[in-house]
C-alpha cells in the first residue's frame, strides 16, 4: 500500500512518542482514524470535542507531546477553549483538522454554497487556531504536507504550545514521501547564556536572602534535575507556582512551599532580597508582587531573561539553567535547609470543605497524580503535600472549570501516576461524560466531586458574606441542579461509587479505590454549601 498523507503525520507523531490520538471522529477527518493502526497509535473517542482537547493537553503535560482530531467547524471551535489553556500553560498538542477542499472553497466562493459546518469563511478554523497556536497552516496538496507537519510538530515541541495542521479532506490518502530525518526539537543558543549565568549566580551569592520560584517551562523542557543540581550547589532555598507544583520533590532540601499571591505567600519568597523566577507563567494574581518588587527580581521564560530592572535579554532557557550549573559549581556546595513534611489531622465528625484537602492530603503517596480542577479549593490544592515529582497536574492559569476531570482521560494514558481529581459540582457538570470514557477505554481515575450544591467560588468572589452570615442567601444563578452523581455514574459503567459526609467515611472510601486500581472509581463528598476550605484569598 502507499505510504500518504494520513500516514506521514502519524509516522512523525509516533517517531516523538505519541501513542493515543484523542479526538471524535468525522468525515472530513475520518481518515487519519482509518490509518493509526499501522503506526501503534490507539484512538480514544472521547464524549465530546472539548473532552478531546482536554485529554490530549492532559496527555501532552504528562507525556510531553499530545494529538488531537475533531470535527471541522463544530467540533474545532468546541475544542478551542481547551486549546487556548494549553497554548497558556504550554501545553505541546498537536491538532490535526480535516478541512474543505479546493472545490468546497470554490464553491464558498464562486456560489455562496457552504461546506460541512462552515461558517461562511474560507479560513474559520485556520483564522480562530491562529489565536491559540504557536503555529498554524492549511496544505491543499501532499507535496506540501511534509515541510508544513515538519515545522508544526518541531514548532510544538519547541515551543511547548499547541500547534494547527489543516488537510485539504480529499488528500488524506493522497500518495506522500516518507519521512526523512530527525525533525530539529532544540532550541539554538541565543550566545548571552554564560554571561547571564555569570551575572545571576553572582547575585544569588551576593544576597542574604535569596530564592528560586519555579515555573513549568522547567517540567516541560525536562530540566527537573540540572535545576535539582542547582539549587544543591547554591545551597539556595525554593519554590514553585501551583502551575508547576511537584516539578521537583516537595521532600527535596531547600522547599519552602507553593507561593500563589496572594492566598500562598511563604515569607522565605515574599521577605526575600533577590527572587529568581525560572518558567514562570504569571497569572493576574502575580501584578502587584511583581510591580513591587521589580529591582530584586531575574525572570527567565519565553526564550528571555530580565534582570531586576534591565531590559529583555535573548535565552534559551536549557542553555541558560546548563550554564548557572556551572557556574555555580565553581565554589563548594552550600548546606540548604530541610523541607518540612507537616503531618496531616486526624479525621473526625462530620465531612468539611477543609476536611476534604485533609483527608486526600493524607492519602497521597507517590502512586497518586493530583489533579485539582478549578473550584473553591483551589488555594487548598496548592498546598496538598504531593509526594516525588510530577504528581500534581492543573488549569492554574487557564482556570477553566471542569478541566481536570476530561484531563484526567488523557493523563491516565500518559502518566505511570493514577489520576486523583478534586472537583467542584459545579465544574464536574462542565464534563462528566469523561466517565464514559474511563469506562470504555478501561482508565482508572478516581474523581472526588465535593458537592456543595452551588457555584461554591462564584458565589465567595461576588459576596463572600454567603459563608459567614446565614442571613445571607445566595445568588439566584450560582445555584446548580442537584444531580444524583452516584446514579449518573453507574448510568455510565462506574461501578466504584461513593457517598459520604464524614471524614472517617472519606477516608475508606479513599483506602479502598485504591486497593483496586484497575476501574475508574467516583466518591462524592458531601459538605455544607456554607463551608469553606482552609486557605482563601
């Protein structure tokens, strides 16, 4: 058979590890579904197009490269909100789009006849990626589909941000050359890197105070352990942003904690003289930490680096971390402080939203992903005591509810980690049909909804008076239809469920999905929709 179009995307995806193509299939891509086969990649069907993009960005953070393929139009502009939170949390997905043909645009354009779910403009899917991408392109022949696949999915990696192939839909079987070559995946130099190191090396010694907060360019780019080195050498204490918590190991030396203005603030980070900041993503919570405190911080992300109140310097941030490992080591290694592992409450009486974070904070051990969605908790989660590295995976920045539990479908393929979400009810509605999918596909995630009847973060930012004051009722439109979430996931072939309202009940519940960890499991915790967790903004 000839080797084609479909083909050669499939070969260049799984030559880069890529081994679960999420999607929903249609005709104008049906087939890229038809040929993964001769390339070991397995399709999951997923229950709707936003699923899809969600599991393929919980694959590539896991992973580190994800796939993902949907209908034209419907399903592409469905899937689009998960594409923008990877784009955001770079988050490498590669997304294959079957598009119309020369004579569907002929016809647009010569007629005023519509293809298959076109809303009227030649380029609608190709224009809306363009806003959510790193890079986006259309091939119309098989000759170009080499040179366009080669830059997206080198683009991706790169990059660490979701890419956009568009196929002309009558060319997927169209005859193609093979691949040929590694495809470049490293960034160059920018040639600054020794001087840059030279200079903020000689600052960490210089202060009296000195700390690094990490970001998750340094998972994405896998420099975990030369960071590791770093700070060993530096004998520098540390910290993470939520987005990148567990990058290392909460247990190593020198942790200090998340720090996430401005519920988290460890006063190693906030009191300190000279900060660091290796991959940040800065969220609207970081503007006036960073504002205040411009002439003691060093940022490097995105390719440049800043320091204190100089300008933007070119960087790869590999080349960067390589070079302050060296130079640090040029003096003994400075003794750094223990990491402080606190030990978790006892369970007692009736299930609180505090409660809750306890109790899974007590269950975590290395086996575990955390994945806590965005909800009310949030600023709990940040400080749950992950145990070893990689295991704790969010929407921190993004914060698009109902991320973690359709995340979870793709997690579940990429990490050796068993996915643990923590979800609102509310957030669970967003995308509770990723429990068909953990049935179908035999995934085990186990999904905590804490069911508090309402919009339980909505309500808190609008009148935090709810919680406090029973006189207050709350906004009409936070309220949620009450869902039996036990009968809604049997429906769907759960057969692990759990109810419980007691904290000792939370804590069987928990011992128990995890002495089977060969089924999806759901344990609905129920508290006080006047409750809140410990740690709030």
């Amino acid at each position: 058979m000839p080797f084609t179009v479909a083909d050669y995307i499939l070969k260049r995806l799984s030559q880069q590890q890529v081994d679960t193509l999420f999607g929903v299939p249609a005709a104008y891509g049906a087939p890229l579904f038809d040929a993964v086969g001769a390339h070991h990649i397995t399709p999951v069907v997923t229950a709707t197009d936003l699923e899809a993009g969600y599991a393929a960005d919980g694959y590539a953070r896991t992973k580190g490269l994800g796939a993902a393929a949907v209908a034209n139009g419907v399903g592409m502009l469905s899937m689009i909100n998960a594409i923008a939170g990877a784009f955001v949390e770079r988050s490498p997905v590669v997304v294959v789009n079957g598009g119309p043909s020369a004579a569907n645009l002929a016809n647009l354009k010569n007629l005023d006849v519509l293809f298959s779910h076109s809303t009227g403009q030649p380029d609608g899917d190709l224009n809306a990626y363009r806003l959510v991408t790193a890079s986006a392109a259309r091939a119309g022949q098989a000759a170009d589909v080499p040179a366009l696949v080669d830059s997206a999915i080198s683009t991706a990696i790169r990059k660490k941000r979701p890419v956009y192939i568009e196929i002309d839909r009558t060319i997927w079987t169209a005859a193609c050359t093979p691949p040929a070559g590694a495809l470049p995946v490293t960034n160059p130099a920018a040639g600054t890197e020794q001087q840059l190191a030279t200079t903020i090396v000689g600052l960490v010694r210089a202060a009296t105070k000195p700390v690094l907060l990490l970001g998750v360019e340094v998972q994405r780019y896998g420099l975990a352990d030369e960071v590791a080195a770093l700070i060993a050498k530096l004998g520098v204490r540390w910290s993470t942003q939520v987005l990148a918590k567990s990058v290392l190991s909460e247990q190593d030396d020198g942790w200090v904690g998340v720090f996430a203005p401005p519920s988290c603030q460890p006063p190693e980070v906030r009191d300190a003289d000279l900060i660091v900041m290796l991959g940040c993503v800065f969220p609207g919570s970081y503007a006036a930490f960073i504002r205040d405190n411009t002439d003691h911080l060093v940022t490097a992300y995105d390719g440049k680096v800043k320091i204190k109140n100089g300008s933007k310097q070119n960087a790869d941030i590999t080349a960067l971390v390589t070079a302050l490992v060296a130079e640090a080591a040029k003096e003994a290694p400075v003794p750094v402080s223990a990491a402080v592992d606190p030990a978790p409450p006892v369970a007692t009486g009736p299930l609180t939203y505090a409660q809750v974070f306890d109790r899974v904070g007590a269950a975590l051990d290395a086996s575990w992903l955390a994945m806590p969605d965005t909800f009310l908790g949030g600023a709990s989660a940040a400080s749950l005591p992950v145990k070893g590295r990689d295991g704790f995976l969010s929407s921190a920045v993004w914060a698009s509810i109902g991320h973690s539990v359709a995340a979870a479908v793709g997690a579940s393929f990429g990490s050796s980690r068993r996915p643990l979400v923590i979800c609102g009810d509310g957030g669970f509605h967003m995308t509770a049909q990723a429990l068909s999918t953990f049935v179908r596909y035999d995934r085990d995630p186990v999904v905590v909804v804490i069911d508090n009847g309402i919009y339980g973060l909505e309500q808190y930012l609008i009148d935090s008076d709810y919680f406090t004051d029973p006189g207050v009722t709350p906004k009409p439109y936070v309220l949620l239809n009450q869902w039996d979430f036990v009968k809604f996931a049997n429906a769907l072939g759960v057969r692990s469920t759990y109810s419980v309202d007691t904290a000792a009940e939370l804590d069987q519940a928990l011992a128990t999905v995890k002495a089977s960890s060969s089924a999806p499991a759901l344990i609905v915790a129920k508290v006080d929709s006047r409750g809140l967790p410990a740690v709030l903004p």
